[in-house]
C-alpha cells in the first residue's frame, strides 16, 4: 500500500491501523521485524509437532497390535527332522562357521566373525541377490555407510533419541547407518526429477550397524541380533498413483527369492500399531528357524511404502511430464537379503543328521560349485 | 629428598613436569637409613637400621636431571596418562641392547626417548627391591610374632610390624606408578629393523622388483573420474551432499567390480592355504592401540563411536590381530593364516595436497588383507611369500608396478620390514600405492598378548617320576600383515590402464567369471 499513490491522511491512517495490531506499538519496522521472528518461532515449533505425525495408513491395513498382522501368502511348511535339531551357534560351532567368543573379547557382545563356508556363503547370498534383482531392473549401488545425522532423520529415524538405533561419530553430525535405505533415500535429496525418469529402482549393497538399544527378550543370541551386518536393500522412487503397485512388486520379488532358496515362509500385512510412523503400508516376511524351538518364525525382511513422508523430508520431487507444477515423489524399500538371518534359515533348515549343511541350488555357482559344508575333521 | 613427593600425590603426568621438592616429610621411610654415601640425602628422618637403598637415591638424583627435558610427545594411553593394558616390552633386553635400540631410534627418527625409559626402569628396579626387602622384613617379624615373646618385646614387634605393612603399601604404591610411567614411554619405542632395510626418508627406499611398463596410448588418456562419469560408475556428488567429501557411491559396473575383485581375491589366497574371515568393523579402542595404532591421538585415522570406548577399523589388520589375543597357541598349529574381508574407515585427518580426489583417498573401503600369525624363525620366510602372492596377484591382472623395501624413516612403528608396492596410474600420471607388506615380528604379539608353546620336551631328561613332561616356556609369535585388495586403488589402476579409445573399458580376464563372463564396461547411450 505505501508503495502506491496515498494521500498523506490516508497514510497516516493506514499506518495507525497497523500500529494498533502492533505488539511493540513503536513503528512499523519493529512490528515487522517482531512479527517475522513470531512467524519463525512458530514455523519451527510447527515443524517439530507436524514431523511426529505419522503417515497415513492403507485402508486395507488392519488395525492393532502385532496379533491383528494379517498373514497374505504361506510357502511351504516345516520340514520333517528324523533326529534332533541343532540350532545354528553349535552348527557353527561344529562346523567352525562363526567366532562370538573371540569377537566380544574385540568388539563387544552381538558381534560375530564368519569363517571359512560362512564367509564364502555370505558372499554367494550377497551377490546372487544383486544379480537376481538386477536383472529386474534394478541399478546395483554400493553406499556410504557413515551419513551425516539429518539424513538418517529425514528417513523417518531418530538418530539422537534415547533408544536410538544408530552409532554417532564422536566430535561430528555423522553416524553409520543402520539400513542402505538411508544413503540410498539421500540420492535425491533437494531435487527435481524428470518424469520419464521414473521409476527409479535401486538395488543397494552395504554394511548396516545397529546399537539394537533397548533389544530385549530372547532370539539375542548368536546371528538373531547383531551389531554389524550385510544386507542387500532394494529402494524405488516412482509416481504416487504407481506406489501400490511396486509395493506388490517388491514383495513378489522377495517372495520369490526366498522361495528359490527352498525356505518356508508367511508374508505378514503388519497391523496399524506396527507400522512405524514412515509407512503407510508394509509386508513383513517370518521364515521357519527351526533352532527357535516353539516360536518358529523370526522376521527376514520387510517391505514399506512410505508414499511421500521420506520425500516431504528428503525433498525429492519429480516434474510431470506436462509441465505443471511438481509433486512428490513416493519411495519405497524392500529387503532382499538380510544375511545373517537368511544364514540362520539356511543353515537350520538344511542341516543333516551327520552335521553336514546343504547348499541351495542357486548358491552353488557363487560358491565355487560347492554343495554342502562338511564337517571339518581337527587333528589332535 | 624427593622420593616420597615425587610419587605420593603426584599424577603421571605431573611426576615428568614438577620439580623434585627440596625437602618433605617422609614418615613412611622409617626403615630405610640414609647411607653415608646419599650426601643429597640428608633430610631423611633415620628410624629403621635396615641398609640403605642406594640404587633408589641413585634413580631420585636422575629424576632432578629428568624432570628438565620436555615428555614424550609420542601418547600411548588414555587421557589420564594411565595405560588401559599393558605391552609385555623385554625392558632388560632394551637395557642390554641400549646401543643399538637407541641407533634405530635415530635412523627410524622416532620421538621415543629411551633415556626416559632406562631410567624408569631403573627406578622401577630399585623400589621392586626394596618391595622384596621390605616384605622379607614383614615375613620375618611375622614369624617371630608365632613364638614366645615377652610381652614388651610383643608390644615391639607389633609395631615395626605396623611399620613395615605402611612402608610396604606406599612402595607398592610407587611401583605401580612407575610401572605405568615405563609402559608408557617404552610403547612408544619402536620395533627394531631388519638388517637390509635402506636408511633414510622416502626417497631411500629401494626398488625390489619391476614388473611390466606404462602402457603407450595412442589417444589421449582419462583419469578414473572422468571415466566414471562417462561410464556412470560412481556418484562423488550425491555422496558429499548426503556424507561428506571423500564418499562415494559405487554404481552399475563399478559394484560389479568391486565384488569381482574381492570375490576373486579371496579365492586366490584361499587356493595358498589362508582361512577367510569377515570381521566386526567396530572394535574397542585398545585392540586398536595393541596393534600399534594411535585411535585418540590428534591426527588419527580412528573414527570414534560417541559415549564408548569403540572405535571403526581402519584395517582388517586389527579385528584379525585381536582374535588371538591373551593367548598361548600350541607350536603345531602355527602358522596361522587369514585372508579378512572387510569395510575400512579412515578420517584422513591431516592427508593433504594432491590425489585426494576421486578414489585415491576415501574415508571408507572395501579390502582384503592377509595376516599370519608365525614362528619367529619363519617371519622372514612368510614375509617373502606375501609380497610373492600380492605380486602374483597383480600381474595376473596386467598391472605395472614396482617393489619398494620402505626406508627406515617410513616404516612405521610396528613395522621391522615393509615392501610397499606402487602401480601405474596414468590418469594420475605416476606410481600410485596399492598395497603394504609388514613384518611387525614380536612387536604386536607383546601387545596383543599372542604366544605360543615350542613342541619340543626335553628328549633326553629322565623323565621324572610320576611328574609331568616339562612344558618349554612360551615365546612371542611374529605377526605380519600385508594387502592383498584394496579395491578403490586397484580400481584406479583397472579403469585407467584398461581404457579404450572409444571410452570403454577392458575387464582383465581373472575378473570376468566373477563377473557374469562381462569382458568389457561399454559407455552407456543416455536417453534426453
């Protein structure tokens, strides 16, 4: 208004007018200037309330706690044991596979090295994956796995709380990922992307660490919950109307992976209650552990949706092709082999009686064309 | 004179840098007389008529010309100054060998002072002494209380019996510290070097061995980042915005050929005998430390994990070295030999100038790295078949590269001989370096606590009756570790060599099984 033509009363009257809503009352400058920092003080209070919100949820996801998961899809059933069931600690005991003794000595508890067949079967597991899912059109990555801290927050975690998964870096914002998803969300970050660019589907390699503070119960011994492992993690970017639709692509591709390595296994459509507050939909798979005793099932991987509640935060865009204004992308991840949990499948699953352990058939080319770990025979 | 005040009270830090006071009160000395001989002396009260302790004034005169040099600026420990575990350092040899421990001290231009740690140990010897002396007494007194006495003559002995249990606290007391002083400053000694090694600075280093010449191109030649882009390989971009500089992302082909090059190291070096292992990433501070490393030192390569005592590893080297530590092997199974596969990390602090970008120097990598654990007799032996293996290895994928025995100045601590090998990197225009070959005989084997026992009994003794067999005292191992991948480096090395005039890039043949049978990374033909 002042930069118009005013007469001086009508100034004058506009400005008396702002003064009376003035908080400081003095001129219009300061009522600016205090005005502007409420409009701070309160776009950052906004922020930090609005980020709690979850992601809204699939109609079709049911509601509750972890008993209301719904099962989708059974594969298999438990195999038949004619002796008794060695869990994979003394498999890999026996078998000279694992050192968690001398690994708490150097690292601490629920860290592990693998030896011998395990070190060739991680890599075989490892790198049959990639190829697999890389010949469905994934781009293969091998990611950072120390990430400045407002990444691993923009993917939905909380890195600095209490029971916070992630390990900081002493004297800097960075901490080591517990998942590819993050490096792999951060790609993006802060950009605009072509439509025909879509959907961009990644299939990405690393190393995951987890403090698992706050990990209680049983299953923690041995490769149940570790510090340190590998994992191949696939990551799609697309159009919000195509999101569902990848999410079931996903989860038939981890489906089939784990059906090509012979495991018994339920899809889970996790209840409302676990969803964790990035997803808006998300498929849990449990295979049959047999060392588990009576509780049986112990979760392999896990499929969300997060629509657009990573990209909101990451700030991946995408421009549709007919030039009007840009929209959020929708982003989803997906676990195509968590290692040592697929390691406990494999080598519980396929144990025989003389304490041998059968290699799936699609491993065996990535191990040199070996079919079973035998035991070892020590000397003295 | 300054004995009592030098240790009571005093941290090991303060103990290098206050003045030895010119008199104190030094009560618990009751029983230690002054001789005639300790004239610097004389302010000792004289209560005990036991003899003097003149190796002890002895050590306290020399502290008064310590205290003047400056401490030793090479920190092993913690920020208290008081080491977490102790080196099992052979002080008497170091005492025997002063000479020649002191001449490799020079030629390897370590900041060790030796005279430091002569003198503690002296220090150390002379209160251990007393310590034995001291106890002797008690025991003494002891028996005496066990038979009849008087009961004035009872009354007496209860209390130099007092006496001597208070002196024998406050020696044991001093011993400690000193114990911990020493080991401090002895870590910081060097391990001693091989006879053959050049003496020098990095231009000393001598050339063992070359093999093959920089390739001739008829075009001009890209470096490995120009490569990468072209070829969509790597994303430094991405990887600055969500980490930092010096990350990177592997993409298409390049993670391809990151997992060939392990997978294919690994089989190699397990065809000659060595056990792969995948190790924790995350360690704790002192393995780090055993291993000769300085995790909290103000340039070090140790990242730290915030609220513990962790640290990530720079290097295999130091999850493998720790899987035997506080042991004692039995001779038959040596040698021991790894292949570890692992990520490393590296803060790089203080890496400056030149080829530090793209690949050269990265904070994290993927590497596959050799460790034998052996007999002392054999480390030369097994030093000699490792640069053979990494040698094989890199010509089988067609490098150029030369040998280098490192010089005396670039060996490092742990080091007693250290081949390092360079290849040819024409993007970089010069020798580049790929891998490391150490021979640290005992010097990590003390820290690490890795024995083991010799087989042999006594063939010819009469077995004594109903005993058992003598067991040979243990003795060190030798540790060495050498690089058999570092893939960021080899990966330099392959895409800068391997180019083509049209931009593509030649698979060595090893690789390509590993690969899907891929023989060549061809440009890719971008949409829009």
């Amino acid at each position: 208004m002042m930069k118009g033509k005013l007469e001086p009363s009508e100034r004058l009257k506009f400005i008396e007018k702002v003064l009376n809503h003035s908080a400081s009352g003095k001129n219009l400058k300061e009522a600016l200037a205090s005005f502007e920092e409420d409009l701070v003080k309160l776009s950052d209070e906004l922020q930090q309330e609005a980020q709690s919100i979850p992601n809204m949820t699939h109609p079709d996801v049911p509601i509750g706690g972890e008993d209301s998961s719904a099962v989708r899809k059974k594969v298999g059933s438990p195999r038949e044991f004619s002796f008794s069931v060695k869990d994979h600690l003394q498999l890999g005991k026996e078998l000279d596979l694992f050192d968690f003794d001398a690994a708490a000595e150097v690292s601490g508890s629920k860290f592990y090295y693998l030896k011998n067949e395990a070190v060739l079967l991680e890599m075989a597991l490892v790198n049959w994956t990639l190829s697999q899912v890389m010949q469905k059109g994934f781009t293969p990555l091998i990611t950072p796995e120390i990430v400045r801290s407002s990444i691993v927050e923009k993917c939905g975690f909380q890195p600095r709380g209490d029971n916070t998964q992630a390990y900081s870096i002493e004297g800097s914002d960075q901490c080591l990922i517990g998942t590819a998803e993050i490096p792999v969300g951060g790609v993006h970050m802060d950009s605009i992307l072509a439509e025909t660019v879509l959907p961009l589907k990644y299939a990405a390699f690393s190393h995951c660490f987890r403090t698992e503070a706050g990990a209680a119960g049983l299953a923690t011994r041995g490769l149940y919950r570790v510090h340190q492992f590998s994992k191949v993690e696939m990551f799609v970017l697309c159009r919000p109307d195509e999101s569902d639709t990848y999410h079931e692509e996903l989860i038939t591709i981890e489906e089939d992976l784990f059906s090509s390595l012979g495991l018994h296994y339920k899809t889970l459509d996790m209840a409302s209650e676990d969803l964790g507050a990035p997803a808006y939909r998300k498929f849990d798979v449990e295979a049959w552990m047999p060392g588990l005793g009576r509780y049986g099932e112990w979760q392999i991987s896990s499929a969300s949706n997060c629509t657009d509640y990573q990209s909101r935060r990451l700030g991946i865009r995408y421009r549709p092709a007919e030039l009007a204004a840009s929209k959020f992308v929708h982003t989803l991840n997906a676990t195509a082999c968590a290692v040592p949990r697929m390691m406990i499948c494999l080598l519980e699953n396929n144990q025989q009686e003389d304490g041998s352990v059968i290699i799936p058939e699609p491993l065996r080319p990535f191990m040199g064309g070996m079919e079973v770990i035998l035991p070892k025979h020590h000397t003295g | 004179m300054g004995l009592h005040s030098y240790f009571g009270g005093a941290t090991i830090q303060t103990l290098k840098m206050a003045a030895v006071p010119a008199s104190a009160s030094y009560s618990r000395f009751v029983f230690s007389p002054i001789s005639r001989n300790l004239v610097a002396l004389d302010s000792f009260p004289r209560h005990s008529p036991s003899p003097p302790f003149p190796l002890l004034a002895r050590a306290v005169s020399m502290a008064a010309a310590v205290q003047t040099t400056p401490p030793s600026s090479e920190d092993i420990g913690t920020a208290t100054g008081k080491p977490q575990w102790k080196a099992a350092i052979d002080f008497k040899w170091i005492r025997d060998n002063r000479e020649a421990v002191a001449e490799n001290i020079r030629k390897r231009n370590s900041k060790a002072s030796l005279e430091l740690v002569l003198e503690l140990y002296e220090k150390m010897l002379a209160v251990q002494k007393e310590v034995e002396r001291l106890r002797g007494e008690r025991n003494a007194v002891a028996n005496m209380m066990k038979g009849k006495l008087e009961p004035s003559e009872r009354l007496k002995f209860i209390e130099k019996g007092k006496n001597l249990k208070e002196a024998l606290a406050s020696f044991e007391e001093d011993l400690v510290k000193l114990s911990d002083e020493l080991q401090q400053e002895a870590q910081s000694i060097p391990n001693m070097t091989h006879p053959d090694v050049p003496i020098g600075g990095e231009d000393s280093s001598a050339v063992r061995k070359k093999v093959g010449s920089p390739r001739e191109f008829s075009f001009s030649v890209k470096d490995h980042l120009q490569l990468g882009k072209e070829l969509d390989l790597f994303d430094f971009d991405a990887a600055a915005e969500v980490s930092g500089s010096k990350f990177y992302y592997l993409k298409n082909e390049a993670v391809l050929l990151e997992m060939a090059l392990v997978n294919w190291t690994l089989s190699q070096v397990m065809q000659k005998g060595f056990t792969p292992l995948i190790t924790p990433e995350i360690v704790r501070s002192s393995i780090v430390e055993k291993c000769g490393f300085q995790p909290r030192g103000d340039n070090t390569q140790a990242y730290s994990i915030e609220g513990s005592d962790q640290c990530l590893i720079g290097t295999a080297e130091i999850p493998v070295g720790g899987v035997h530590m506080d042991s004692i092997l039995a001779e038959t199974v040596l040698p021991l030999k790894y292949a570890a596969f692992s990520h490393c990390f590296r803060t790089e602090a203080g890496a400056a100038g030149l080829a530090t970008r793209g690949l050269y120097r990265v904070h994290q990598f993927s590497k596959v790295e050799m460790f034998v654990l052996c007999r002392p007799d054999e480390s030369d032996t097994y030093h000699e078949e490792l640069i053979t293996i990494e040698e094989d290895l890199f010509s089988s994928l067609g490098l150029h590269y030369k040998t280098l025995d490192m010089a005396s100045e670039d060996l490092g601590a742990p080091a007693y001989r250290k081949f390092d090998v360079e290849a040819w990197m024409p993007g970089l225009g010069r020798y580049g370096e790929i891998s490391s070959a150490s021979n640290c005989t005992d010097y990590q084997s003390r820290r690490l606590g890795i024995r083991y026992r010799p087989a042999e009994l006594a063939a010819s003794t009469n077995p004594k009756k109903g005993g058992k067999g003598n067991l040979a005292p243990t003795k060190f191992v030798h540790t060495l570790n050498a690089t058999a991948c570092a893939v960021p480096r080899m990966m330099i090395c392959l895409l800068e060599n391997n180019q083509q005039e049209d931009g593509s890039v030649i698979i060595p043949e090893p690789l390509r099984p590993f690969m899907g049978g891929m023989e060549v990374i061809l440009p890719k033909h971008h949409t829009g």
